[in-house]
C-alpha cells in the first residue's frame, strides 16, 4: 500500500483484526463466517503532507502548519500503528547513494538459516514462526537476559509502547538473533528491535511534544548505544538502508513471511 494515509479511514481500520487474529469475521443476519486472512502488509507513507517534515530543513523547509501535520498522521491510527511489526524510516538519499551491505545471496542464506531453525524450534508446538508466538511460549522462546529486560523495560516506560508492542518487539528480538545464529536473545537484539519501532518514536504528540520528544530521543539513544557498542565489539556487517531519493520518508510492514520479521 503506498501513500498509506491517504487511503479511506475505515478501509484502514478493517486491517486491524487480520493483523492481529489472522482471520476476518462478516456478520450478516443469516450468521457469521470467518475467514482466513493470514497475509503480509508492505506500506509507505511520507512523513507529512508535502514529504519534507523532519528532514533538512536548509535544503526544503516543510511547508506543513502544525494542525496539518497533525491531520495528516491522524488518518493513521495509534492501534493500527501498533500493529505493525517493522517500522523504518528511510531518510533523503545524495543522487549518488550506491547501497551497500550484504549481497542478495548472503541475505537468503541469513534468511534460509532462520527459517530452518524456527521450524527446528517449533516442530511440535503447532506454530511455524516467531510471528505465532504468544503467552507461555513466547516467555520460553524469547527469555531476555537481565540488562536486555531492563533495556525493554525503560524503552516500555520512555516510549508510552502498549503491551502488544512490547510483545511484538519480543518476537522481532528473536527473529534478529536467530538471523544472527543465536540461541538466545541478547540486549543487542532487544535494542535492534526497538529503533524498528519508528512510529513511535516519531509521531507527535502536540499536547506533550517537547516532553514526549526529549523523552523518545533519550530512549532511542540509549537503545542505538547499546546495539553500536556490541556491533562495534564483534564487527558485524549489517544491510545498508536504500530509500527514495527525493524526500524523507517512512516504510512500514507487518510479517507472517517465515522469519517473523
């Protein structure tokens, strides 16, 4: 979906139950049938009406007022935000941007190896994905070490996230580890996990802006520290991030693909 906002609220609205039950129920007078919605959303959406809002503001200022920036991300919802697994924001790119990072191959063999030990892992639980995760198995599958839970713990408070993005943020932590060959959840993946939250730490709050925007810069720093310095420790080499070329911009998607990212 691209231009997500600009799509009709009430179509909007109707993706929440499928991304969040995997089904879709239609009542009529005659009964009710359910039916199975398991899907992959992959949207976009600029970060305001004319597309230059948080971007350098030397080069193309935003010509937005504050009630229409306002406007324009309230045709999204917070729940529907809140349903959303992968949410990054991919910034004005020089005409020269040549990409980088992992080959295509090597990001398949990443993918591959994910993808077989999440079916090791979940042979006879009934699930095939860390997607599926939920309640008990989700305590034993995504088991944080002490700082990771204290790390999750300050962002859940810092960031006002709900208890759905809490345990989604759980699921797509082992989803990066095990992409990184790890039997455990580590706080680098935890705070990898949390800077995919973009909307939250993005969308204003034009009660409280100064406040809550102190309060998410704080926490995304704290969060980029703790990945950068195990990064740094191990030298990992991770995919470049290739956007549009001419505006600042946003990329949201919702897995169920195999890796539960």
């Amino acid at each position: 979906m691209d231009e997500l906002p600009e799509f009709g609220r009430s179509a909007l609205e109707s993706l929440r139950q499928p991304l969040e039950d995997r089904h879709v129920t239609i009542g009529r007078a005659r009964g009710v049938t359910r039916f199975p919605a398991s899907f992959m959303l992959a949207a976009a959406m600029n970060p305001c009406a004319c597309g230059f809002w948080g971007g350098d503001q030397s080069e193309r200022p935003c010509t937005c007022s504050v009630g229409s920036l306002a406007r324009y991300r309230a045709r999204m919802s917070g729940p529907l935000a809140d349903r959303i697994d992968l949410q990054v924001e991919i910034p004005r790119q020089p005409v020269s941007f040549g990409g980088g990072g992992m080959t295509s191959e090597e990001a398949r063999g990443k993918l591959e190896a994910a993808y077989e030990r999440q079916c090791r892992r979940y042979a006879d639980t009934g699930i095939r994905w860390n997607s599926a995760l939920s309640g008990r198995l989700l305590a034993v599958h995504a088991r944080l070490p002490g700082d990771a839970e204290a790390l999750l713990t300050g962002m859940y408070s810092r960031l006002g996230l709900s208890y759905r993005a809490h345990d989604r943020i759980l699921k797509l932590s082992r989803t990066i580890a095990d992409l990184e060959d790890c039997g455990d959840v580590r706080l680098e993946h935890v705070a990898e996990a949390v800077q995919y939250r973009a909307l939250d730490r993005t969308m204003p709050d034009f009660e409280h802006g100064a406040i809550r925007g102190k309060q998410a810069a704080r926490a995304r720093n704290e969060a980029a520290a703790a990945s950068a310095s195990d990064r740094a420790a191990k030298g990992r080499k991770r995919p470049g991030t290739q956007g549009a070329p001419n505006q600042a911009g946003q990329a949201v998607c919702d897995s169920d693909d195999g890796t539960g990212r």
